[in-house]
C-alpha cells in the first residue's frame, strides 16, 4: 500500500505521539510520545522489560500499535511496513545468520533480497566487511564467530542495503568490555561515515551515554524523561534547587550567618573534610546557581577558599534516581 502522505526529508526520522501497546489490561507501552531528528544518535535506556523493544517493533511496522501514531522517515509503519523496512536497517539482539555459509555469503544473500544487483552486493560486502574489521574473516563460516564477531557482522547486514536510518538493540549485548569499546567506536563512526540516523536501544546508561547525542529514559512502558546527560541532570534537582560544594582551609566564626542572609541560600550543611589537614566544608543547597556569590562571600570574610563548584549529577545519580526506586516526583520530561 502507498503511504497518501508525501516524504520530505524535513519531517524527523521518527515521530510518535501518544504510541501505546497493549497486552490485555497489561500496558507495554504508555502514550509515548518522541521526536528524533534526522542524522542524531539517540539512544533509548531502559532496564529490560520497561517496553523498548515493543516500541522498535511498532516502528518497524511488525506489531500494531494499540493507540497513538508513529511516523518513521515520514511514513506509517502500520500501514506501510515494506517502504519503512526498505529504508531503515534493524539489528535485534539475537542475530540470525547461515551458520554454515561465510560472512561474504550471508551480506550478499540480504543484498540480493534487497534487489541489489549481483556485481554491486559483492563489492558492497567486501567493502563493508573491511569497515566493520572482518575482511580477514569474509570467507570463513558464521558459525564460526564468537559473539563480538557476529555484532561486526551484524552492523555490516545492516548497512548493507544503505538504509538511511539503523535500529540496535541491545548490540552490546554478551561482549567482553574490550568488545563493547571497539563496537561503540564502530557505531559512531559508521554512523558518521554512512550519515545515518541511529537509534540505540540498551540498559546500560555508559554505554548509550558514550555514542548517544541524547537519551530518552524508559521505565514501565513510559518515556520519563529526554535530553542530553546535563539536561537530565538538571531534571534529578530535587525542588529546583542546587547544591554547592564549598571547601575553606578553616571556617570564619561569621560566614555561616553570613551566607544565610544572601539571597537564595536555603541551608547549609557543614561538615569536616576528609583532607589530611582538617580543613573545613560544606554543601550549600541554594534556588539557583549562585556560585560566584558565595565565593565572594566566602573570600571577604577572610577565608581561604581552597575549591568551590556547583555539584552536577552523574551517570550513577541518573540511573539510581530513574530505574532503581528514587523518588518518583522526579519523573518528568526534561527538554
């Protein structure tokens, strides 16, 4: 069926609005609404079961959505799976491959079926091959290929009918560290080299935070919050407040009373530094970011200021707020 709405190559790679599945009375996906645009690598964390996949397959047009809409390169996937298939390359976490053909064979194989001509999915595939570090490996079987291998092989199976737009998920799944680096360098490269739109589906926030220009955080079927790692960190403020940490060679007998009276300090919370010559700290909880303020505060009262800096969340704070029980007022959307 030909999709009666025009493409252009404005729209965003992937558009959904209010997306929902449903599996009886249980929800897998939850009125999911995300834009990504063209040429981005996003990435889409989530511990396993929170609905990731589901929403992949309703992209891809291989399950129908229970409510909402999804446009992927500006077509319907439900109502044309072929085009959206044709365009866009996916990658589960469990790939299929003829064991007991080479990797040459099987690239070509999924060429020909996408009407590639014979010459040009050969020079394709070894040219592919090469990219993805397996040129020395092209003639040998794929039954062969330890896990790392296949995930090579895989994002050459891909590319391989020059999609504009690939689908991951869970790539790094079952690969020693060492693996997991060189195919993260390998996803981001490619990605820049073929100019491609990636989507990145994991669990694991080092991993999507290492190649991802922005992440979107799922849980339970529901996007809870997108951004870039500094705008979720941001969102995870408790109250809208900010923290600064303030450490003195010694603390003036005024300055606590002082800090107090300056505008948008909340509280203070002194405590003893662990450095080797006693010297004195404190996290200062203030309305906004008021940094150089209580710097010079600090200084005109006479102390030594030693450091000073306003406390940002890390990948560690994100993923213990968000996916292991932190405070629920905090899940909201960070744009």
């Amino acid at each position: 069926m030909t999709d009666p709405i025009p493409v252009h190559a404005e729209q965003p790679a992937i558009e959904l609005k209010g997306l929902t599945k449903a599996y009886g009375s249980q929800l897998a996906v939850s009125h999911l609404d995300l834009t990504i645009e063209r040429g981005e690598v996003f990435g889409l964390l989530g511990p396993n079961g929170a609905g990731k996949t589901t929403t992949i397959l309703m992209m891809l047009g291989l399950t129908e959505p229970t409510g909402g809409s999804a446009r992927v390169l500006g077509l319907d996937p439900t109502r044309s799976p072929l085009q959206v298939k044709r365009r866009v390359g996916y990658m589960p976490d469990d790939i299929g491959f003829y064991e007991d053909r080479s990797a040459f064979d099987n690239l070509v194989y999924t060429a020909r079926l996408n009407r590639i001509p014979a010459a040009e999915a050969a020079a394709r595939a070894d040219e592919l091959l090469a990219k993805v570090g397996l040129a020395e490996a092209a003639r040998k079987k794929a039954g062969a290929f330890s896990r790392g291998m296949r995930q090579r092989l895989g994002l050459a199976d891909v590319l391989i009918k020059r999609p504009e737009m690939i689908i991951l998920d869970e790539p790094t799944l079952g690969i020693d560290p060492e693996g997991v680096r060189e195919l993260l360098e390998l996803i981001t490269r490619l990605s820049r080299e073929e100019g491609l739109t990636v989507l990145l589906s994991s669990h694991h926030l080092h991993q999507v935070q290492q190649v991802c220009d922005r992440v979107g955080l799922f849980v339970e079927g529901k996007l809870i919050a997108s951004g870039d790692i500094e705008t979720l960190s941001r969102a995870l403020e408790a109250g809208g407040t900010v923290t600064v940490d303030l450490e003195l060679a010694e603390w003036p007998e005024d300055l606590e009373a002082k800090l107090l009276a300056a505008e948008g300090v909340i509280r203070i919370d002194r405590h003893a530094s662990a450095g080797m010559n006693g010297t004195a700290a404190a996290q200062i909880a203030c309305a906004s970011d008021i940094t150089p303020d209580i710097a010079r505060i600090a200084v005109a009262s006479g102390a030594d200021l030693l450091s000073i800096r306003r406390r940002s969340y890390g990948l560690d704070d994100i993923y213990h707020r968000y996916f292991e029980g932190g405070d629920k007022k905090h899940e909201r959307r960070a744009e």
